[in-house]
C-alpha cells in the first residue's frame, strides 16, 4: 500500500466529564500505519526511546533528534500536531464523534444558577444520555480489539490525543465537589490506551489534548463547549484555545534554531551559534506578541470567561486506590504546561516549572525527552563561567523577555480569576479547586497561585 500521512487525532478532552469523541482516532493512526506498513518516518523514529541516538549510526544533535521525534511521532509530521476527526477515524470509532457533536448543545446553559438541586438535575440527565449513547453506539470489543491490535502491530501507530469527560458549562459548585466520576467503560477503557501511547498518568486531559489538537487546517475549533450561545462566550472559548495554538506553531522555528545552537556550540562554531541566537532573539518577540495582543478584552471578555471558559479545562476529581484506598486528585490544563515556556527555560538551564509528579501528569513524554535533553544541553552556564560576554549579551536577552512576559501575565491573570462567580467554587485550572473551609475569599485562594508565579519570576534570570 502506498505510504500514507500520520494522521493525528484528537478529540477534545472534555473536562467536567463529557468524555466523549475521538478516543479512537488514535485507531485511525493504527489503521492507516499498523496494517498499511510503517512509514519512512516511523521507520527512523521508532519510538520516544530513539531521542538517544546510537553511536556511529546518527550524526545529528540529541536535541535535533528529540526534536524530530516529537513532530514525527506526537505531531504527525508537523507542530502543533496534525489533527483528523470524524468521517476520518476507522469506522468503529465514529460514534465517538457523532456523540460528542450531538450531546455538545447540551453542556451549558444562557441563565446561571447556584441551584444545586437544578444543577444536579442536569449533571445526572447528561450523564446519563451520555452514557445511553455510548452503550447503544459503541462497540467496546471492537474498539478495544483494534486498539490492542496496533499496540501489538506498532506501539507508534497511534499518534492522535484523545481525551474526554462529563459535565455541565458553567461549572457549579456540586461538581466541583466530586471526587470520584463514575466513567463509563466505553470511555475508561480506551483512556489506558492513550495515557500509555502518550506517557501521561492524569485522569483529566492538558494542553495539547485540549487546546492543540482540538482545531482543524481551518484554523476552527471541531469540538466546541459553547454552542449556540452568545458571540461573546464563543470568542472568548475561541481565542483562549487558539492562543496556544499560534504561540506553538510560532514556536516551532525557535526549536530548530535551538537545537541549532546546541550543535554549534557542540563544534565550537562560534560565529553560527552568535547567529542563531540573534535569531532567536527576534523571533521569541512573536509568540510573546501573540499572548499579548489576544489576553485583551475585546477578545476575551472577563464578564464571560470565568463561567463559560476557564472551568471547563479544570479536573478537581480523581481515582481511589481499591487496594491502598489513597485518593488521587488531578487537575486539568494549565497554561504552565505550554511547551514553548518548558523548552526556553530549558535552554536558558532554568530547572522544570512543574514539580516531577505533575510532569509525569499532565506533559507528555515526548515533550518532557526534547525538554531534558535541551536542558542537559544548555551551555549557558558555560558562557558565563568562560565569560564570554557576546554569548551571554544573546542569552540574558532571551531571558529578559522571558520575564516581561512573566510579569505580564502575573498581572494579566488576576483580572480574570477575581470575577465573582457565586454558581461555582473557586478554582483555577492548573490548581483545581481552591476554595476550602478556611479559604472563601479570592484573595486568599489566589494567593498560592500568586506565589508560584512570583516564584517562577524570580527564577528566571
């Protein structure tokens, strides 16, 4: 058979429990690569190990190497990754799509209520027109078999993210009260597959599975929270994913000249490495400009954001051992999970921002390999102890900025989370709920999220 594209495929990771959509477009990868034959690039990058290259059979850097692996393996060829959805996915999969797309008019609602009884009513009824579907649509057997299939065919055939999960837009307080969601096992059981495919342990989804591989070639979002709903809710839900996106894809040129620089160093080609770097220099200012311009009002307005964007990307709930019956909460997507902030910091030989556990969580592996590798390669440190000052002039001009736009989004970020929003408790979506007995204010509840970012601000330098 002819060689065909890797066709990533994500559905998003609904938070708040709408699990529903692409879990098997990840099939559609085995479909396309397990039985058709692996691909010229499988065939160079066999899996994530492959980022240490063997002696005397790979010329390049480890960091180009990683680098490679990350498009060819999670990115489907390209970054941010290649996404198909749909009529794309191998027939047993469909279903979830089709649910998704049917149910999603469902999850929010124009009047906001601090009603529990009302809420509630409306967690239970989606869930269990959720669940109806998913029993009366899904073929678990066959999905499961397929699955298994390509994991036995070629660990790497699977290159799609797919997350999912239940729930209600706006957030309300009840459910932000749940610590254990009942998952369906139309949808428990294909989630195993895909934390194993993509090195992740979390029960909720991050940023690349929601916001990455969530837009088509169009540039549109395929799998929407907000449907039918004001212009206001949908282009804010439509920038605050979209943002991330453009910063990646902007992104992408730095890595190269990152792992460039690496090399050069490596050599000694002092002149190559002053260039690159002057490069990167320049085109940091673009991913920056692009938070910038977009975290404004007139594209996402605060009045909105809280109720009908930012909560549906929180997680708060979690899994009870059967056997050590230790409970583990975690969280949703964060904006600290973005791999262009993890790779420069790396490169400027900052430690990783996420404590080890939550790296393990919620980034996926081979994002982590190219960022340790950049890391162990950073030759900062060397410029500064052989004081060469040109290199250093070009490396604390990468890290200046990169405190500009920490401090502004220090201050951006506290405008947006001090909206009341009496419906829900208070929670951000990279530390989940805050609100506890002793903590009912916003002051006090941002106050540790506050303290992490003054902290990685200070770090950076």
């Amino acid at each position: 058979m002819e060689k065909v594209d890797v066709l990533l495929t994500k559905a998003q990771i609904l938070l708040w429990y709408l699990f529903p959509v692409a879990i098997l477009c990840v099939a559609l990868e085995y479909c396309r690569k397990a039985f058709a034959g692996k691909s010229r690039s499988e065939a160079n990058f066999p899996n994530a190990a492959s980022a240490e290259p063997k002696e005397g059979n790979d010329k390049r850097h480890p960091t180009a190497i990683c680098l490679q692996v990350l498009l060819e393996i999670d990115g489907a060829g390209k970054w941010p990754p290649r996404a198909s959805h749909g009529k794309e996915w191998p027939e047993v999969l469909r279903p979830y799509h089709d649910i998704y797309l049917e149910l999603a008019p469902s999850l929010q609602c124009n009047e906001l209520s601090s009603d529990d009884e009302i809420n509630f009513a409306r967690c239970l009824d989606y869930r269990a027109r959720m669940t109806e579907l998913l029993h009366n649509r899904v073929n678990l057997a066959d999905v499961e078999a397929l699955l298994s299939a390509a994991g036995r065919a070629d660990k790497n055939a699977l290159s799609g993210d797919a997350w999912n999960g239940w729930g209600t837009i706006p957030i309300v307080r009840l459910a932000q009260e749940e610590q254990v969601i009942d998952i369906p096992a139309e949808l428990d059981v294909p989630w195993a597959y895909l934390k194993r495919r993509y090195g992740v342990t979390s029960q909720g989804g991050n940023l690349t599975s929601n916001y990455l591989c969530n837009f088509n070639e169009n540039n549109q979002i395929v799998y929407p929270i907000n449907c039918g709903i004001s212009s206001a809710i949908k282009l804010a839900e439509y920038h605050f994913a979209h943002v991330f996106y453009v910063m990646e894809t902007q992104a992408l040129p730095i890595y190269h000249l990152i792992t460039k620089s690496i090399q050069q160093h490596s050599i000694g080609d002092r002149s190559g490495l002053l260039d690159s770097l002057g490069q990167i220099n320049i085109l940091i200012r673009q991913p920056l400009k692009t938070y910038y311009d977009t975290m404004v009002e007139s594209n996402i307005s605060r009045s909105v954001w809280l109720h009908y964007v930012q909560g549906f990307q929180g997680w708060a709930a979690g899994t009870l051992d059967p056997i050590t019956g230790i409970y583990t909460e975690y969280d949703g997507l964060s904006g600290n999970q973005l791999l262009f902030c993890h790779i420069i910091d790396a490169f400027l030989g900052l430690d990783p921002y996420l404590t080890h556990e939550n790296d393990l969580r919620y980034v996926p592996e081979n994002q982590r390999r190219f960022r340790k590798c950049v890391r162990d390669h950073s030759f900062r440190k060397h410029a500064k102890e052989y004081r060469d000052k040109e290199i250093e002039v070009e490396m604390e001009g990468i890290m200046k900025q990169m405190r500009v736009f920490r401090t502004a989004h220090r201050v951006r970020v506290k405008p947006y989370l001090d909206v009341p929003a009496p419906e829900r408790l208070i929670m951000t979506a990279g530390k989940s709920v805050l609100e506890k007995e002793d903590v009912h204010d916003f002051l006090a509840a941002i106050t540790p999220l506050d303290e992490l970012l003054r902290k990685r601000l200070e770090e950076t330098k």
